[in-house]
C-alpha cells in the first residue's frame, strides 16, 4: 500500500512574516506586537498540524478505558486541540485587528484556512 505523503505546512517564522506584511501595508506594525506576532503564528500553524492530523483520521472518536475496566467513546484529543487553536486564532487576530477584509497578502489556501479557522469558531 502506498503511504501518503503529508502536505507541507508552511513554518512559523514565514506566517510571521506575513502578518507583520499586512500590518506593515495597513501603517498598524510597531515592534512592541513582535511577541503577539510570534504567538499568533505559532497557534496558525499548530492548527495547521491539527487539521492535517484531522485530515488523515478514520474517525472522530477514540476508545478510552476506565479505571473500573469499561471502554467507552471519547472525542479524538486532536479535535480539541483544533477547537483551542483556532479559538485563540480569532483571539489574537482581532488583537491585531486584523479581518478577511484586510488581510492581504496570504495566498487562497492560507486564506480559506484562515476564514475556515475563524469560522469554525462556535459562540
């Protein structure tokens, strides 16, 4: 059987470049956000890695077995980790007051990754 090759998942220090790009474009860049900046990247691209994990998955649930010796359903931990990074995503975009609208300079698929993170967001 042939092994599927994972996508490339572009690193940190670029999604930090890109997003100090439309601050610098939008006149909204200080070096006092270099540490938020870093952070933001950092939650981008762990849910990179969540989603790409997601991706290869057969299911959404897990089998857990209690201290008593039941076995029950539990969520995948990877959903979880999904759902905290593309919460603190949507944190520290509108941090940086950064929206769809004015974030350019992301190509589509990080674009569409990006709404996707946001949108997926439930209040």
């Amino acid at each position: 059987m042939e092994e599927k090759q994972k996508k490339k998942i572009t690193g940190i220090n670029i999604i930090k470049k890109r997003l100090k790009k439309i601050l610098e474009n939008q006149g909204n860049y200080s070096e006092g956000i270099d540490t938020l900046l870093e952070i933001t990247a950092g939650n981008i691209y762990d849910y990179k890695l969540a989603r790409r994990d997601i991706e290869e998955l057969e299911a959404t649930f897990i089998e857990e077995t209690t201290r008593e010796g039941h076995v029950r359903l539990v969520e995948h931990p990877v959903f979880k980790t999904a759902r905290l990074c593309s919460e603190n995503i949507r944190k520290m975009l509108r941090e940086l007051r950064l929206t769809t609208a004015t974030a350019e300079g992301f190509d589509d698929d990080e674009m569409d990754d990006l709404i996707n993170s946001v949108n997926d967001i439930e209040e």
